[in-house]
C-alpha cells in the first residue's frame, strides 16, 4: 500500500480533495480532525479537532502509517492530509508527497467563504494564512513530489492526484 501526503496551506482545498477520496472509496485521512494534531508531537491531543499551530501527535501519525504496511494490497494507497510543522519528521515514511496549491486571490475567497473551519474569518487570520502561504508553501514545493493547482476543477485535480499516486485515474 502506498502512502500519500497531501499538503498545502490553509485554503487549497486539503479537506475537499480527502472528502472526495472517501467518496471514492479510498482509504483518506484529515489530520484536522480525529485527534491527529496537538499542541504539541507527544502531548496527547485534549480535542479531537485540530487548532492553528498545533502539529501532529507522533505516536498517533507512527500508528496511522503503520497501519499502511507497503507490503499491502498492490494499487492501494493511504492518503493522508496535513500541514504542519512537524511533518517532515515523516516525509521518508510517504512513497508521496502531492501539494495543492491556488493563487492567493482563490485562498483569500476560499478562507472568506468556507464552511465547517472558521480559520482565517477571525481578525488578523487571513492575512496571516497568506503570508504562510507566501513562506511556507515554497518549502512544501522543495519537497513535493507533484505540484496540483486546486483552481481547476475537482475532476481534474482528482485524476492528477490519483495517476500520480496510483498510476491510474
């Protein structure tokens, strides 16, 4: 079974792109949610919902890709999505590394317009997601293995997503 990190900043599309993975049947995690992230990598998350800053809880991210042993079924993948800072601490365990990634107008309408996460609605939020935008995604590239802009429609970012990380659309 493949492993498959999905990065980029807030408002790329992370959350739609694994919603959609599901739907398909895949097997797709959003470390926002279910306890994967925590103040701090080994202090145990007091919610299951992540907050801004917080980084994954290693042991919960070790037990997550240990689950994905590679000598599973052929095809397969786990995707797992996530920007955090601790991330890298991991990057060996990911045959793949996808960033979504959307010009900063498209990020600025989508943090002002989505549902479900209230990050960047709150003072001071947008353009600090912004300026992460500007100083973090470069890095996220540097490691990427594909680059997805997310403006395109969701199809299509599915089929480039899964002919990299599966071979096939």
């Amino acid at each position: 079974m493949k492993r498959v990190l999905i990065t980029g900043v807030s408002g790329v599309g992370k959350s739609t792109v694994v919603a959609e993975l599901a739907a398909r049947g895949h097997a797709a995690v959003d470390t926002d949610y279910g306890g994967y992230c925590s103040p701090g990598p080994d202090v145990e998350p007091p919610k299951p919902t992540a907050e801004p800053g917080w980084v994954w809880n290693e042991a919960r991210i070790r037990r997550l890709l240990d689950s994905a042993s590679r000598d599973d079924a052929e095809g397969e993948a786990l995707f797992v999505s996530g920007c955090v800072e601790n991330q890298g601490r991991f990057r060996a365990d990911f045959d793949r590394v996808v960033l979504l990634s959307a010009a900063p107008a498209v990020v600025r309408r989508r943090l002002l317009a989505r549902t479900g996460n209230d990050y960047g609605k709150h003072p001071g939020q947008l353009e600090r997601a912004l300026r992460d935008q500007a100083e973090v995604e470069p890095l996220l590239r540097a490691g990427a293995t594909l680059e997805i802009d997310t403006d395109a429609p969701l199809d299509a970012v599915m089929t480039r997503l899964l002919q990299h990380a599966l071979g096939c659309p």
